[in-house]
C-alpha cells in the first residue's frame, strides 16, 4: 500500500529542523499594547407606526452606533435609547423562546406589521442587537418570512440587505487587532498545549 | 490488549531543535509516549479505507444540511452561514486537511468515528514529524508506519491551484500569489503548527509569510494585508466559531472578502459543519446504523451506555458519561457548558495493561494520509500524550 513508507528521506531533505528553529517560540508574554477597538457595527432604522401598534421598516442603513428612528402615527419622532432597544429585543427573545412571537408564526395576523419588539428584531439591527436568539431566529423561514414582510416596500428590504451585504464605502479603510491579547489560548491553561483540535 | 513496543525516548533537546517546545506537560511528564502502538498492515489498510468513506459520508451530510438548512440545528452561528455557504459553492475553497478521531481498529475493535476536527487540527506535528524521528533514532528505520502526511499535506497545498488529483501542472497554473499562515499570539504550539504548515506550502512552491492575526489588516473591498502586501491565500488555525463569536466584525469582514473574491481561507468556512458535532447525528439519520457510525442524537439515547458531548466544544471538556439510566459516570469540567449538546453511543477504546485507553487520530489530505495515537483515561483530555505506531 502506498500509504506505508519508509521515511529516510524526509525531514533530511527538508531542513525543518532550521527553519522551525528559527521560528520557535517561548510561551510568550502577550502584553502586546492592545489595539483600539474597532466600533461596533450597527445600523439606522426608521420605523414607522402603520396603525396603533403595528409597525414597518421604512428604511435602514448600516451605521457605526445602532439608532432606531421612531415615527409614530401623530406625526411625532422619538429616537429609542439603548436600554429602551434593549428590553424591546428582550421581551421580543422571550416571546420567541415560548412561540409566541410573530416572528416566527407562519402567518402573522396582522398585515399592518408586527409590533414594535418583532419589526425591531425584523431589522438588521435587531439581528445584530438580538445575536444571542439570531440563531434561533435564522433558522426560521417564517421569520425570514416575516422580515421581508416587516419592510414597508419590497425595494426597502433589498436595498438594506444589499447595503449591508456590501462593503461600507464610508469606512473603507482596513481594519486590524482581531483577537488583540484577548484571545483565550493555552496560557490559560495547564498544559501548555493548544486548546484545538482535542 | 494492545501491543506495545518500547523505545529509547527522543530527547527534549532535540525535539525543541526541530521546534517542538510542547514536549512536556504541566506535571513534568512526557506528552510524547516512549512506546509504539505496533498494528498490522490490515489493521492500517482498515484505518485508510473508513477514513475515506467516512469523509464521503460528511461530504454527503454536509450537503444535507445546506440544503435543508439545518445550521441552526447543529449549532452554526448565524452570521457565518453566509460564508459556508459562499465556500460550499465553489473549487476554489479547498478542504486542507482534518483529522479523524476514532475508537477502535486495533485489539480486534472495531472501527467507529468519535468526531472530526476538520477546521483547525492539531496533532500534525508528532504524527507527521516526531513519531517518524522516534523510529529513526532508535534504528527502526527498516520498520514502516502509516505516514504519508508531510508529502500529502505538499501534493494537497498543490491541488488548492491545480483543484484535481494530479498536481503535474501545479508551476503552470500557480501565479505567484501570497500565501500568508496565521496563528494567534502567545501559544507555541499552534505556532509551531501553522509554522510547520508554512513550511510545507513553501516547499510546494508558495511564496509564503507569517503574522500573527492581530497584525493583519482585513478590508471588504481590498482582502486580507500584512505590512502593506496583499495576500490571496490565507490559512489561520483559528476555529471559525470563534470568530463568529469572539469577533463578529471579523466575521463579516471575511465573509465580504470571499464574496468578492478577494482572498481564499484555509480551512474553509465549511469545514465548521463537519466540525460540529451536531453532523455526528445527521449522519446517523442518513445512515442508520452504519458499521464505522455511533448512534447520536440530541436527545437522551434511551436504555444505553453513552457520551455526552458539546457540539463546539474542545480538548475533552464538559464531556460525561452516562449510563443507562442517564446517570453520569464519569465527566470533566470546562467551558463549553452552555453550548448544545449530542448524545453519542458509547463504544469501549483499546486499553494497554495499565488500563489506559488509545484512540486513533487519522489525518485526511484529500485521502487518509497519517495515523497517530493518544492515550488517557476513558475520556481524553488535555492531558492526554501522543503515541506514535509501528507496522509490523
């Protein structure tokens, strides 16, 4: 079987033992200054109240810092604080954890929109505020269903999903200090030895 | 019981010589084994043929859960699917290499899969490497081992160009492109690994660099930099699901980069689905009681013996066994406690005459290529050593 061989030629033909003399390491000190880091990627959302209770996405684009535009039906705008996002996105994760979202109902009774929790989590943002139920949610071709549903206009719901598919000429500049100094590695560990693969 | 055979064991000086600073754990003990697992030509024969039908079994589950989009089930972050599914789609986002675990296939036992470490395997270094030093200095050079992996791991750097068996053509079609190895800072032996692996490329006749991966800059529109150059290929032993959630900027980033082309990353973001562990009960679901399958599940298997297991998880943590009744026998701690869990049938692994249990690790590079052992106890942990082999 050709899978069996004798090895005398290889690491001799190689010079491997240099080249990886030269690059051997201790198991380094890694106070390396740490990098700034980058803003969190997030989003603009305006979303407007169709009927008492009932929104949709009127628009959305990508943004460093995630707002949510408010208008509702008087004719006022409110812009949600982040502890406001954040409970909506909450409240909205709880109720897909029970099924009781409209998110993820086959056909969501209102054709007005949903509520204001379930249009948030519609929205990029609320995939980007709510990552931890993300998962359960993108799984789901009712709520992939209902996002379209949940964009005032089918071109509303293109344009923010190709915005955000695309690369955001406004930060066009490179980007680095991924795991800077924060990666967990084996330092943390007895051994020594690598934490993959195991 | 299995057959072991006693050797003069290499010494630290020269294994830190080639690079391989790992040699000791932390309680003073060798990780590298003194003793070789001596097995048949059959039995290896036998661990080359299941490790490719395995890997044609995970092909196959991997499509299955494309095309029914099951990556929630088996616990793929969202913002990655994406990107699998990008380097699903095409050639060019080439399967490196993986190492298949499994039980049995010595001591008349039969083969079964544990799991796959397709993304980011380590172990390459002492099967490629050491454990073919320990037969040389100990004059067993005339002995054979089931090792090709150094050559298979140049002929596969080759095909990511040439995208077929034969590698004839590879200077004809290789246009210079940068091909840039990344680890992260501070763990010699993922290093070490990724240095070993640059060099290979190297002598596959890549122009190759190496930087750490807070060093490099990444760009949705320009690829993937280091001091100033582009680099087209990349390879990080960096699991893709830390990634997506340690760093979910770069996440995106790196999907942009492969959507426009920008760059190609090794080992491809596919690769997690065959990773996870949630695939080991897709595949029981297309093959029911395959002979080299375990039976897995998500649920409790009723009435036997088996392994719980995280889907992501690593180095044997939060791994129990249960009884029957579901009751733990035996189980480590560690980080993955939150994460989704498989329930795996349990199958007994060889022991020696101290009691400790072998499982085969058989690295694959677009075949079988390398055999290799640890040995701990029931379950293997970080603590575990390295056993090389012998073919007699």
């Amino acid at each position: 079987m050709k899978y069996i061989k004798k090895f005398s030629t290889i690491a001799t033909a190689t010079g491997l033992g240099a080249l990886l003399a030269t690059g051997m390491t201790g198991c380094g000190d890694n106070n390396q200054p740490q990098q700034e880091q980058a803003q969190a990627k997030g989003a603009t959302v305006i979303i407007e109240e169709t009927e008492p209770g009932k929104y949709k996405i009127l628009d959305e684009s990508p943004a460093d810092e995630t707002t949510i535009v408010l208008k509702k039906l008087d004719g006022t705008k409110q812009i949600l604080t982040k502890s406001e996002m954040d409970a909506l996105v909450k409240e909205e994760a709880a109720k897909v954890d029970n099924g009781t979202s409209e998110l993820t109902k086959a056909n969501p009774a209102a054709s007005g929109g949903m509520g204001l929790g379930g249009t948030i989590m519609a929205s990029m943002a609320g995939a980007m505020l709510g990552s931890y139920i993300g998962n359960k949610l993108f799984g789901n071709q009712n709520y992939q269903n209902n996002r379209k549903a949940s964009y005032k206009s089918p071109s509303t719901y293109s344009k923010s999903k190709k915005s955000f598919s695309q690369p955001r000429k406004s930060t066009s500049s490179k980007r680095s200090g991924f795991f800077g100094g924060n990666k967990k590695s084996s330092s943390s560990r007895s051994s020594g030895r690598s934490s993959y693969g195991g | 019981m299995l057959t072991l055979q006693k050797t003069t064991a290499l010494d630290t000086d020269y294994l830190e010589s080639l690079g391989f600073v790992w040699h000791t754990d932390s309680d003073e003990t060798s990780y590298i084994s003194d003793e070789l697992v001596v097995i048949s030509e059959t039995e290896a024969e036998a661990y080359y043929e299941a490790t490719n039908e395995l890997y044609d079994m995970y092909v196959e589950a991997a499509e299955h859960v494309i095309e029914n989009n099951l990556f929630h089930e088996i616990g793929i972050p969202f913002n990655l699917v994406d990107v699998i599914k990008e380097s699903w789609e095409s050639d060019v986002h080439w399967h490196l290499y993986g190492r298949f675990d499994l039980a049995g296939g010595i001591d008349n036992k039969p083969i079964k899969l544990l799991e796959f470490n397709a993304d980011t395997p380590t172990a390459l270094f002492e099967t490629a490497i050491i454990q073919w030093a320990m037969l040389k200095q100990n004059d067993l050079e005339e002995e054979s081992q089931f090792n090709s992996l150094y050559e298979a791991l140049i002929d596969n750097f080759k095909r990511l160009v040439t995208l077929q068996e034969d590698v004839s053509n590879f200077e004809e079609v290789y246009d210079g492109w940068s091909f840039l190895f990344t680890s992260v800072k501070g763990n010699a032996e993922e290093e070490n690994t990724v240095k070993l692996l640059q060099h290979i490329a190297t002598e596959a006749g890549y122009n190759t660099e190496f930087a750490y991966i807070d060093d490099i800059e990444f760009s949705s529109e320009d690829g993937i930099f280091y001091n100033e150059q582009n680099y087209e290929l990349w390879f990080k032993l960096i699991p893709w699901e830390d990634i997506a959630l340690e760093e979910s900027d770069l996440a995106m980033l790196l999907t942009n980069i492969i959507k426009s082309q920008k760059a190609i990353i090794f080992n491809p973001a596919y690769t997690l689905l065959f990773q996870s562990k949630g695939l080991l009960k897709i595949l029981w679901d297309l093959y029911p009681n395959h002979p080299l399958l375990l039976e897995t599940s998500f649920e409790v298997l009723e009435g036997q013996k088996q392994v719980k297991k995280p889907i992501f998880g690593r180095e044997g943590e939060n791994i129990s066994i249960l009884d029957e009744n579901a009751n733990s026998i035996e189980k480590t701690e560690g980080d993955y406690d939150s994460h989704k869990m498989v329930y795996q049938a349990y199958t007994e692994l060889a022991t020696d005459s101290k009691g400790l249990s072998y499982q085969a690790g058989i690295f694959y590079a677009y075949e079988a290529c390398g055999l290799g052992f640890r040995k701990g106890g029931k379950i293997l942990d970080n603590m575990s050593k390295f056993v090389g082999h012998i073919v007699k």
